[in-house]
C-alpha cells in the first residue's frame, strides 16, 4: 500500500518535448482490449495503490488506482460488503483503475450491476503534472459535468486514473447457484424470467445454462423449490468465475453484443447476459448482426478498435482534445487517429 | 432582438412562437424565482424537425438558446437569457412506446414524471426516481439536472433509471446514446449527458427502465431525544446492511411545523425523527421490519410506529412532504440549501450549523434526505427586517463551505445553474473549471446553448446566491417540495 503520487506527477511532468508519449498501465492483464502502440512509453500505475478511505456504514471506498481487486474485494469482504459490478480478472490479475478505465462489468452488468451504478468520483491526471478531481465520496452529486463516469470504458485516452470512488452494497444474506444443459428453449424460457426477484446472473458455460439468485434470506426457499420444478439443480459458483474471468478459454476471444433473441449458431464458446453478450474462438467467428469486437492481440490492430458513429466520434476526438491536448496518454488505444 | 430573428422563427412551419410582453412573462424564471429574466422570444416546436428549424435560425444569427421543460428547476437552469431564444418543449410530451416484456418506455422529453408511472402502473411498474416535483416536473429536465427524490436511496438516480437518449447538438446534429447498446465499451457519453443543465445538448427523447411495484412496502417512524442520535442511528441502519426505499430526517423545528400544519401524529416532543420505507416481497419486508426495530432501539429511538396500509403509510408521509410549506407558514422567508456530505458527519454538520444558526441570529429547520446525506436546511429570516438577507445569505455560503470542508458537494439534486454558480469556485480549483469549459465546448463550440449557466467563468468566483422564497411566493407554489 504505497501513495505513488508525488513519483508519478514528476514522471509525467519531466519529460523532453519528443517523449513519444504514455501507456498506462495497471497489471496488464487487459491488455487485449483495443490497440496498444508500441512505440510508447509504459506508465505504470500499479505501484499506485492501497485503500484510501472506507467506512463501511457510508458504503463507500476510495482507492488508489493500482489496488488490486483481490485486495479491494477483500478489505469489502471483511465488513461483509462487495462491489455493485464484477471486473473480471483476467489471468487472474487487474487493478481497480484498470477496472474502469476497460469499462467491463461482469455478469452482474444487466441487473443493475453496471460500473455505472457504482462510480462516484475519480482523481485524474493531466500530461502538464496537473492533478484534478470530480465527483466524490457522496452518492448525490451534481455540481460540474459527470467527468468521472465518463472515463468508464475511456481506454485511458483522457489520462491516468490517480484514485477512484465507489458505492459499495452489503453483501446479500443468500445466494444460490443453479444449472441445467442449455440448449435454445431452455434459453428461451429463461429469458420469459428474466425479470424474476432475486436473478443476478443468467449464461451458458460447458454447455450448462447456470442462473444466479441472491437477495434476502426469506426469499431462499421458495426459489430454490420453484428452480428444482424447472429441472435445475443447485451447483456451485464456478461458471459464474468463469463468467467473470473469461477463464472459459485460453485462446483469443471474439467478443459479440446484440439481439438477445439472435439464435445461437452452436459456436459460442461462452454466453453472458441471457443471451445479449456471446464469445466465440477467434477462427470459427462469422459475427450475428450485432457488434463485435475481438479479445486477442494475435489479430489485426483495426478489428480490436471498436466502430462507432461518425458524430460519436468527433464528439470524443474533441473531448479528448480537451482533456490531453498533446494527446500524451493511449494514443490510438481506442481510435487509430487519435 | 434583431426583427429578422423574429420573422425566421415565424415562418417556421409546425413552431409556435411567442413574443407578447404578458405571455412572456410566464417564462421570466424556472422554480427559483429571484432570478428572472425576460426572454426575446419564445417557441414551442412540435416535432425534431421543426426544432431542429430553430436551432438553424439560432446559428444563422448566433441567438442564444436556452431550453426549458416545465420550468420547476430550483436553481436557475432553466432561467432564460435576455438576448436568446427561449425553446419549451412542451408541445414533445408523448409516451412514444411501452415495452412491458422488457419494462422500458421511450417517451418525449416534455412528459412529466409522474406520467411515465400512471402510464405502466396497470402492469405493475413503475419508474423510480420521484423528485418531489414528480407531478410537473418533465423527464427532459429530470434528464438534464440528474434528480434524485425519496426513494434514489435505494434505487439511484435519474441516470441510474435512463437507458437511452437522444438528444439534438446546437450543430443540428442528432445523437443516440444507449438504447440496445447499452453497456459500449467507450467512454460514457450517455451519463456525461446527465446533469448537464442543458448546456451539451437538448433532450428529445428518454428511454426509461421500470422496476416492479413492490409487493409490500411499510413506513416506519421513530423519535429521538437528540439530533446526532438520529443522525447516528441513520449509519447504522447501512451498518447492518439495510439498504431502505426512503430514509429522512426531520429536526424539533421542522416537526413542529408539520404538525402544526398537517397532523400528521409526529411526536412533537422529539428533538429529531426519521421516516423509514422499506419495501420488497412480503417475507422480506416482514424480516426487514424485525432489523430495523432492532437497530433502532440499540440507537435509543423511541415511538416507534409501523405502518403498512396505504392510508397509514400516506399520513406519515404527508407531514414530511409537507415541511417546506410548513415552515413557509412560520417564517416570513426561508433559503432552502443542498448540499450533500457523506453520512458519517450527519452529526457533526448538524450540531455545526446549530452553532452558525445562533451565530447570526437565524432558524434553522432541518427536513432532509439523510439516507443520502442529502441536507435541505431552511434558514429562516424575514426579508423586510434591515440586514436579515445579508446575514441569511452569508449563512447559506457558510453551510455549503462545511459540505465542501466535510468532503461533500454544494449541491446533491437541484443542479447549479445559476444560483451556486459562484460556489463552484469553492468547490473545483482552475484547472478543473477550465476542464468543464472544454467539455461544454466540445459539444458546442459556438457556445450558444444555455451560456453562462452551472460553470462559472474563470475570471467570476465572488458572491454567493440561494434559493429566495417570499411569503411562498415560488412559481409553482401548488408543488410539494421536499
């Protein structure tokens, strides 16, 4: 637990006006997601870490960006609390910046378990040494622009992530795990429930459809009778790390989100969402209509850049314009012009 | 303004405009009445086109352009600009479709909040975020300012409720942001747009998610013998892990004051209640009720009363909703605040403001979102006695310097605008200030929409407003504000 601050505002600050520019880092286990120039220079955040500020009963924490989400996740679990979103670990790693700056919820994300709900401020630095803040450690704020949930999913393009404020949940007093083989009308079915009191998660791994309930203790049993009548039985938490990590396989991922109701193709390595979010091994992949994107540095640079509509994206060419003027921080690490 | 602006704006077909001195006046402010202003012109277009006709017609003439919903925003957002075109958009107020299997709807932005609710309450859903001005209040609006109301304690706020927008750029350019796409892997424009007071963009048109009517729900309310008490049990509650639908506190002279208006049964002796709701399936509320009396005789409450009709839960509900006009009833005046600090320095921040209140001669009620810690104090004074708005108006800056000083924010739900403007000096240093500006630049290079409103210019940063009420003289005085 060490406040690296004063050592990276010098980093940053002190550098010849060719710098080729920064790379942040956190653990590198994301670094699949989007393009990574290799002529930049690694800054590394990862040193930047530790819990700042946690009292259980405000059910907020503040961390420095390099904290590990095991660590962050366990200083929760102490008090019997958890995140609103699951980050996944990839190669069992990952940094709490990181977590937000890659954008990825977990299999929480449709049932109000976006980073979204949970974001509330952010400290951030900029290429001149400059360090700001916006939002905080309240839940109700409006006074400025949203700045810290607009660096969900940011890639970085805006600067580093210095510290990073969440809403944290008490951890629910039951939770239950349940699966049966998948196959088209079981997910269909599944997805005429989908609204059902208590559902956290809903996907198919190794062929298993596997739904996660959690909520009050008093609610346990009559789901649980109602799920055995539907021809489930109770399991364990395994496909939903799995869920999670993205551990279903070890090969590069194309990652697809659409339709909910697009048929399965029978190449779906993994299915997340009920059926909104799918994976597919990267030389089987022929996309459904939908958006896709691939998980792995093995193909080209142009298909891991997500596509996005012109206006978008001169909206955010002229955001981060303002944010890094110099663009010093993930140059093309999001879009290939800037 | 130049005649040829006028003569545009009427040809415009499917736009209403309005430029008679009396109808004009209607729209001099939005719910924070001190500060008006006389617009040029007013239009309602009645469709994206003809909006989008308007907009040309501003560029054309480089007119500012400032929006406006149903004009209940507490703090000057909605104030229209001398010089500009002030756009209602009351004409966009149809529900556009109702998605039961999904539980979304997508309507205009001039529907009002409470409408979406009535609109899906037959299937049993209902939209979440309640700001008390629910019954006039438009979700545009809601959209732009990112309210909250009771129940954001348990169910967040607008921009936690919203799944998708469209809104219209000052270029004339339209952008989707979320809809079927809703978790994008860039960064997030769509919450950006939330609580932007209408400078980025204009809202024209709102997916919502709606969450299931509750299967029960029940109030709870409890008194105590000492404010920090109350403040301390509201820890505590989060402490055993309830997350309740609705948790407020009211002090002594707020209790008073209701009662003393409403009857609502409020244990007038008290020096703090709180109001509780908790909502979910039966057995749950049932096993959250057993917690709750629990945490709350541990923190020395006493009275405690359970209510679980509707009419029993309505009566402890109405004296809290109640407080603002109550306390409009024993004060000439009253500055309401709304800061928000995080709920371990409930106590300390109350105990503060009881020693500023004595400092400057001044009441102070307290009725507040304390789930949130969320203040509303009421400053009460009287305006017609010499020196009394400077000492209430000095009072107020000293409450939002503690919020910010207890690591909160000079405001938690009614926005800036133009009213805490100049707070924001205290709250964002430079650098984040002219951060803001580049924000509001990329979306509006030419700045012309809603200039001037919730960032302040580097070179401003003095003085100090807040919401002003004379003898419950607000524009939408019917409303409930809470």
């Amino acid at each position: 637990m060490t406040d690296q601050l004063d050592a990276i505002v010098d980093q940053v600050r002190s550098v010849p006006t060719d710098h080729p520019g920064w790379a942040i880092e956190g653990h590198g286990s994301k670094s699949f997601l989007g393009y990574r120039d290799p002529n930049l220079e690694a800054l590394s955040m990862k040193s930047h870490s530790g819990v700042i500020n946690y009292w259980p009963e405000e059910l907020i924490i503040r961390a420095r960006a390099g904290t590990p989400l095991d660590e962050l996740e366990a200083t929760l679990a102490a008090s019997r609390q958890r995140l609103v979103f699951e980050p996944p670990r990839c190669n069992l790693m990952g940094t709490l910046g990181g977590a937000i700056a890659c954008g990825l919820a977990g299999p929480r994300a449709p049932f109000s378990g976006h980073i979204r709900q949970a974001l509330l401020g952010v400290q951030m630095l900029q290429s001149d040494g400059q360090v700001m803040r916006f939002g905080g450690e309240v839940v109700k704020n409006v006074a400025g622009y949203d700045v810290s949930r607009l660096m969900i999913g940011a890639l970085g393009i805006f600067g580093p992530l210095l510290d990073v404020s969440l809403r944290v949940l008490p951890v629910p007093a039951w939770e239950a795990f349940f699966a049966k083989v998948a196959d088209e009308s079981a997910l269909h079915a599944l997805r005429a429930r989908r609204h059902d009191v208590g559902l956290s998660g809903a996907g198919i791994v190794h062929g298993q459809l596997c739904l996660r309930y959690e909520g009050a203790a008093a609610n346990a049993s009559e789901t649980s009778a109602k799920l055995k009548q539907l021809g489930y039985e109770s399991v364990d938490s395994a496909a939903f790390s799995a869920l999670r990590d993205l551990t279903f396989s070890t090969d590069g991922l194309w990652r697809w989100e659409g339709d909910p109701e697009t048929p399965l193709t029978g190449h779906e390595v993994a299915v997340d969402w009920i059926g909104r979010l799918r994976y597919y091994h990267a030389p089987a992949f022929t996309p459904p209509s939908g958006k896709a994107w691939a998980y792995a540095q093995t193909l080209p640079g142009e298909d891991r850049l997500p596509v996005t509509e012109p206006i978008k994206k001169v909206l955010l060419e002229r955001l981060k314009r303002t944010f890094d003027p110099d663009s010093r921080f993930n140059a093309g690490r999001m879009f290939r012009e800037f | 303004m130049d005649k040829r602006i006028l003569q545009s704006l009427k040809r415009l077909p499917g736009v209403q405009v309005i430029d008679e001195a009396p109808q004009l006046r209607a729209y001099e402010s939005d719910g924070l009445s001190a500060i008006k202003a006389r617009p040029s012109v007013v239009v309602l277009p009645g469709d994206l086109p003809s909006l989008q006709s308007v907009l040309a017609v501003a560029r054309a003439f480089s007119v500012p352009v400032v929006a406006r919903g149903a004009g209940t925003g507490l703090s000057g957002g909605a104030t229209p600009h001398p010089d500009g075109i002030l756009v209602s958009l009351a004409k966009f107020r149809r529900i556009l479709s109702i998605d039961v299997e999904n539980r979304r709807a997508r309507v205009q932005p001039g529907v009002t909040n409470l409408a979406i609710s009535e609109a899906v309450a037959e299937y049993k859903l209902f939209y979440a975020p309640d700001p008390s001005s629910q019954i006039a209040c438009t979700i545009g609006g809601n959209v732009a300012e990112n309210s909250g109301g009771v129940h954001c304690v348990k169910y967040g706020l607008t921009l936690h409720n919203v799944t998708g927008v469209e809104v219209l750029l000052m270029s004339g350019e339209t952008l989707r942001l979320g809809y079927d796409d809703p978790f994008t892997h860039q960064p997030d424009v769509l919450a950006l747009l939330h609580g932007s007071e209408g400078m980025l963009g204009i809202v024209t048109e709102v997916e919502v998610q709606l969450l299931p009517t509750p299967e029960a729900v029940v109030v709870m309310m409890s008194a105590f013998d000492s404010v920090s008490r109350a403040a301390n049990a509201v820890g505590a509650i989060f402490a055993q892990g309830i997350i309740p639908a609705g948790l407020e506190m009211m002090d002594r002279l707020a209790i008073q004051a209701a009662e003393d208006f409403v009857n609502a049964g409020y244990p007038r002796h008290a020096e703090a209640m709180l109001l509780i709701e908790l909502d979910g399936t039966a057995r749950e509320v049932d096993e959250l009720i057993e917690q709750m009396r629990r945490v709350l005789a541990q923190q020395g409450a006493s009275g405690t009363k359970v209510e679980r009709s509707p009419e029993g839960r309505a009566r402890l509900w109405l004296g809290r909703k109640a407080a603002f006009p109550a306390v409009g009833r024993i004060a000439p005046d009253y500055y309401c605040m709304d800061g928000t600090i995080p709920r371990r320095h409930l106590a300390e921040v109350l105990e503060r403001i009881s020693v500023r209140s004595e400092h400057y001669g001044l009441q102070v009620a307290n009725v507040f979102h304390a789930g949130d810690g969320n203040l509303h104090p009421l400053i009460l004074y009287d305006a017609n006695v010499p020196g009394q708005l400077d000492k209430a108006e000095a009072f107020g800056a000293d409450i939002l310097n503690l919020c910010i000083e207890f690591g909160g924010t000079i405001t938690g739900e009614h926005g800036v605008g133009l009213e805490k403007i100049n707070q924001m000096c205290v709250q964002f240093d430079e650098s984040e200030l002219r951060l803001f500006h580049g924000i509001k630049a990329a979306f509006d290079p030419s700045n012309l929409l809603n200039p001037g409103k919730a960032v302040p210019t580097l070179s401003r940063c003095a003085e100090f407003g807040a919401m002003h009420v004379h003898a419950g003289q607000l524009p939408h005085a019917n409303l409930d504000r809470y």
